[in-house]
C-alpha cells in the first residue's frame, strides 16, 4: 500500500465508523438499551438536589399512634367531619384529602351527611379520583367519593402513580382519567385551586392525547356526581408525564398525627395559610410508594408523595424529559463531534479531546436539569463517544500497518537485487560516518523478530550497533520516505 493509498484508505474508514456509531446511537436511543443508567445518573443527581423541609405543606398522618388512640379503621365520617372543621377553622389553605369514601357508613347512615356538610363549609377539599374494576377482569370505573359528598368537593384530582422498571417511582402524569385525560393530579388539582398563577402552561411529555385543561372538568362529561356512560368500560389514559424532584427521603415534610389535631394538641398557627394533605402513615394501612430517592428499603407513603408533587408544582421545579426526537438528534450530533475531529489530531490530542466531549455532556445534561428543568438522557451519547476512540484508533493502526507491510515488502524485493558485500562495517565505523553526515538524507529501518523499529531518532552509536546487528535486513530509503 503506498502512502497515497493510506490517504485514500482513511476517509473510507472514517465514513464507516461514522455510519456505525449513527446506527448504534439511533438503535440505544430509540430502543432505551442504556435505561438503567440513564436512571442511575438521574438518581444521583436528584439526591444532591434534595431541599429544606418545606413550610407550606403540612402532613396529617393516619398514624399508629392515631389508631391506638380512636381504635381500628375505618373511624366514623362525623370525626372526619370534626377533623376538617377544625383545619378551616385554622385558616388552612387547601386541604387534600387522600382517603376514599365510596360505601355509605352502615351503622351512621348521618355520618356522610355530616362529612359532607363539613367539606362544603371549608369549600377547599380535594378528594382522590382512582380507576378501579367492577369485578375480576370487569371493566374500569372512576372512583369518586360518594355523590353526596362529591357535590360539595372543590376539586378532584387523580392518584394514579408511575412505577418505572425497577419498580422504583420517579415519574407521574399530570393529567389522566378514563377515555381522555381530564383529571388533573390530585396535588395539581390542590395548587390550581389556590394558585392557579403557578400552574399556567401543562409541563411534562404529551403523547398527542386530548386536549385537556388543568382545572379537571371532564371533556368527556363526567360530573361531580358520578360517572357518565361516555368512561365507563374505556381505557385510563395517562399524558403530561414529569419526573419528580423530590424534596428528600421519606419523613422530609412536616407531619402531625391526626389525633392530636383532633383533640387540639397541635396549635393552629401550624396550619394557618398552608396546603395540608390527611392520609395514611400507619404501617400496613398506607399505600406505600418505593420512590428513587428513598429505595424499596424505606418506601414514602402516598400522601408524602403527593406532598412532593404539590412542592414542586408551587416551586416550578417539575422535570419535563426531552421530547424523543430532539433528544435523539441532540445525541446523534454529540456523537458525530469527535469523530470529525480524529483524522485532524494526534492520537494523544485526540484523547484529550474524548475527555472533554465526556467531561461536556455530563455538564450539559445538569446544566439542563438545574436551570431549565429539562431531562436529557446522556448515555448513549456518553457510550458512543467513549466507544468509538478505540475504534478509531483501531482502524487507524491498522492501516498503518499495512502500509508498513506493503513497504516492507518492496524492501524485501529491492534487497534481492543489492549484490551482498563480503565485509560489513563495524559498529563503530557506522557511528562516525553518522557523525559526518551530521544530518542524514536517509531512514534507516530494522527487522528483528518481525517488528519494525526506525532508527532516525536514536544516536549514532545506538543507530550503529542496531545496524550492524541486524545488518542483513536493513534497507537505505532515499529521500527519507518510509
């Protein structure tokens, strides 16, 4: 292979290598092949960007010391009733009720009247919405409280919760219900009917679902009171999906036992001008959620995680993932930059430069996190980049080789028509003659043992006595081309 030949060996290989990593990145991008570690950077991050305990949100816990005190669950609605007024009387903000009344109390068929009575004096009450089957494999419902007690609600909002793979929760949809999405998340429910300022545009990944609003009226007709025939049996869609940055590990929020509020143990300054969420805490009663920042070993509560999601709406602090194809494209040109700059640079640059893409899409990805709220998903990127050095420097080295192999060969060739010479010179003869020439207009090559090793930049006296060593297969190129 001559020299000209190499030059037009390396674009083909460059092309090659660059049509490879395309299709990897395409293929890990759009397969989520790199999901696990995509997750494990995103972990990681969260937690340093764990907050202080929140002032605004107050948890009233359905705790173990709440049951030892008013005994076995279910209670009776008139203490949810006596509960709720209390927490208006003390000027709370909103009150998030995450606990589902469905079925009439059968020994107090007042209760509910009660209850109901006391949600429409607060007129901020949120209660949860859940879809939940009619029997086993029957079709979907939504699940409301019961009519009476739904026509005094302020608002509903859904409870549904997003387990990733691994069983780990990190993500939610603001927005979902049966047919259409047009429940709004109980906590997004809870913020737009105090602050509806701090909710405006819907973040979150759309999937070209209906068109829906954040105050929860159903497009598809379902009212307070029940459900309309147009959800019954449908599908529950799910849409405006974010991650949730979650304030720290379970226990974070600010939590008192309901009965302590119940019999005025808790001062009412407590809950003056701030969102409160009344749900279970107690060990074996509460819908327990393993999230990303607390592990399957110490699982949050769901009215926590609701509390979560209520802090970040108010904060504007909800991640929204990269849409896919930006995304994919944004990796493809992460991809491509280095590998335009390898058969410009040395290998050592070169390697300084894969450092500095690795080292800039890490810093891109958490500048996009931190100041824009945005989630780019960099493994592949980080992959393909730290995967295609290697093979480039593969490919490159092994073009060089052939050319040294087609080099040697027409040394070899050119050796057979140099009549041998009876006497060699000594060593030390060969180092003055180098010394003489002081520069040389010649590349002196040596093979031993199959290895090629030039000559050109060892002293006279090294030059010599590697010369004389292998005399029989040194070969003088004029010109110094080698």
């Amino acid at each position: 292979m001559s020299l000209s030949a190499l030059r037009a060996w390396l674009p083909s290989e460059f092309l090659a290598l660059l049509l490879m990593a395309l299709l990897a990145s395409t293929a890990l991008e759009l397969s989520a092949g790199l999901w696990r570690l995509n997750v494990l950077l995103l972990d990681a991050q969260l937690r340093l960007w764990t907050h202080e305990q929140p002032e605004d949100v107050v948890i009233v816990g359905i705790d173990e010391n709440s049951l030892r005190q008013l005994g076995r669950w279910p209670w009776s609605r008139r203490m949810h009733a006596d509960l709720l007024d209390r927490l208006s009387a003390a000027g709370a903000r909103v009150i998030g009720f995450d606990v589902l009344f469905v079925e009439p109390q059968q020994d107090d068929m007042a209760a509910d009247r009660a209850l109901a009575d006391a949600v429409a004096r607060s007129g901020r009450v949120v209660f949860p919405v859940v879809p939940e089957q009619t029997r086993l494999g029957g079709m979907l419902v939504e699940q409301l409280p019961l009519p009476e007690i739904a026509a005094e609600a302020a608002a509903f909002g859904h409870v549904d919760v997003e387990l990733d793979r691994d069983g780990l929760s990190r993500q939610v949809y603001l927005m979902a219900g049966l047919g259409n999405p047009h429940w709004p998340a109980l906590a997004l429910a809870m913020v737009n009917l105090v602050e509806p300022e701090r909710v405006g545009r819907l973040p979150g990944q759309q999937r070209g679902a209906d068109r829906v609003s954040a105050t929860g009226n159903a497009l598809g007709g379902t009212s307070a009171g029940g459900l309309s025939n147009d959800v019954i049996g449908r599908r529950w869609v799910r849409d405006y999906r974010v991650i949730v940055p979650y304030v720290g590990p379970s226990g974070h929020f600010k939590r008192v036992s309901y009965a302590d509020v119940l019999d005025g143990r808790v001062p009412e300054d407590v809950f003056l001008n701030r969102y409160v969420l009344i749900g279970m805490t107690a060990s074996g009663l509460a819908d327990i959620i393993p999230t990303s920042i607390s592990g399957h070993a110490s699982p949050m509560p769901g009215v926590e995680f609701n509390a979560n999601l209520v802090e970040a709406i108010r904060d504007g602090r909800l991640i929204e993932p990269m849409p896919k194809t930006l995304a994919l494209l944004l990796t493809l040109l992460l991809t491509i930059v280095p590998l335009l700059v390898y058969p410009r640079l040395s290998p050592r640059v070169n390697l300084l430069v894969v450092l500095a893409v690795l080292a800039g899409i890490v810093v891109l990805e958490a500048g996009l996190l931190v100041i824009l709220n945005i989630w780019f998903a960099p493994a592949t990127a980080l992959v393909c980049v730290l995967v295609s050095y290697p093979i480039w420097a593969w490919r490159r080295l092994e073009g060089a080789l052939r050319y040294l192999d087609a080099e040697l060969a027409d040394l070899r060739r050119l050796r057979t028509r140099v009549p041998a010479q009876r006497e060699l010179p000594t060593a030390e003869a060969v180092a003055v003659t180098c010394q003489l020439l002081g520069t040389e207009p010649w590349t002196l090559f040596s093979v031993r043992r199959g290895r090629v090793r030039g000559l050109l930049r060892r002293g006279p006296r090294a030059r010599a006595e590697s010369l004389v060593s292998v005399a029989e297969a040194v070969s003088f190129a004029p010109g110094g081309a080698g």
